[in-house]
C-alpha cells in the first residue's frame, strides 16, 4: 500500500515537503512543496528544467520531473514542520537513466534476482568550523595526535549530542561518536 503523502503530512503537522533527487555531481536539488499540493506532486512529480539538473541534458530537453517516493518520507527531527522524500527522476514517462537513485534501484534490483541483498552503512565525518568557515570552531582542540581526545569531544559536547540525537531520531542507529584524527574533524 502507497503512503498517501497529504495524509501523512496533516497527521504529523508538516507543513512543506522538500522533493528532492541527487544530481550527477552528489549534491540534492530539491523544490519545497506546500503539503496542500503534495497530493499533485505525489501524482505528476515535480518539475525541473531538466538542463539544470546537472543530470547530463541540454536547453533543448523537455522538463524533468521528480516523483516522490512516499515510503521515503522522513519527517526532519530538527524542523518537524519539513518533511524530506526521496524522489525518481523521470522524464516523458521514462525513468532518467542516469540519475543515481535510479541507477541504485536498478542495481538493487539486479542484486535481488541473484539472490542478493544490497547493504550499506554510513560513517559521517565532518569538520566543526566557524561561521565564516575559516578556521576550526574550536580554538583549544590543537592536539598534535587529537584521534579519541576526549576533552576535545566534551568541549563540542552540545553539538555532537544534537547531532547525534537527530541521528537517532531518523533511526539511523549511531552507535558511537568520536574526534577524528585532524583538529577539528568528528565522526559518528
């Protein structure tokens, strides 16, 4: 059974969902979309002049159109009013063949009629940096070796656990939080 998505989002007091696809270069292009038009959007897609998608067409394409996913709706623990769904690429009712969701799903797919199981996880490391994105947050963490420095954890301490608590919230299932081996790098 489909998730109807206006049904999902009135229940849970989502305001907007963030349509969104993967572009060839890894980063998510997207359209907010008011709950009250998710139902068209669930239905069409939403649509994209496909030369900027960064998914490999020109000017003289035809538009493409992200359909979301509704069994990939997440609602964002951090903004609860937003709802983020996955969506497939699809242009003149063929799946863009390129677009890199699409091209896991066939992969997947291809894995499942071999009698194989796709896994995968995720190790999130990231740098804490200042506002301007100049220098490290964090002006005390400059140990020589800051791998496991666990003052250093402690003084980010109210990050990392927010962090982590939307992780959680997302059932992500962190299981461990850590400074990573460069002054001012985490991983979770």
């Amino acid at each position: 059974m489909t998730t109807d998505l206006a049904k999902w989002g009135a229940e849970r007091g989502v305001r907007y969902f963030m349509v969104s696809f993967t572009d060839l270069f890894g980063a998510q292009r997207a359209k907010l979309v008011p709950t009250q038009a998710i139902a068209g959007m669930q239905e069409e897609g939403a649509g994209f002049a496909a030369f900027a998608t960064w998914l490999d067409y020109s000017p003289a394409d035809p538009d493409m159109l992200a359909v979301p996913d509704p069994e990939a709706a997440i609602q964002l623990p951090w903004k609860p009013e937003v709802a983020w769904v996955a969506s497939n690429p699809v242009m003149e009712g063929a799946e863009v063949a390129q677009a890199p969701r699409n091209v896991l799903r066939r992969l997947v797919a291809q894995a499942d009629e071999k009698g194989l199981r796709m896994m995968s996880g995720v190790e999130a490391e990231f740098y804490l940096l200042t506002p301007e994105g100049t220098e490290i947050s964090d002006p005390a963490d400059t140990a020589i070796k800051p791998c496991y420095d666990q003052t250093a954890v402690m003084r980010r301490y109210d990050v990392i656990s927010e962090i982590c608590d939307h992780m959680l919230a997302l059932g992500w299932e962190p299981y461990q939080n850590d400074h990573e081996d460069a002054n001012g790098q985490f991983e979770m």
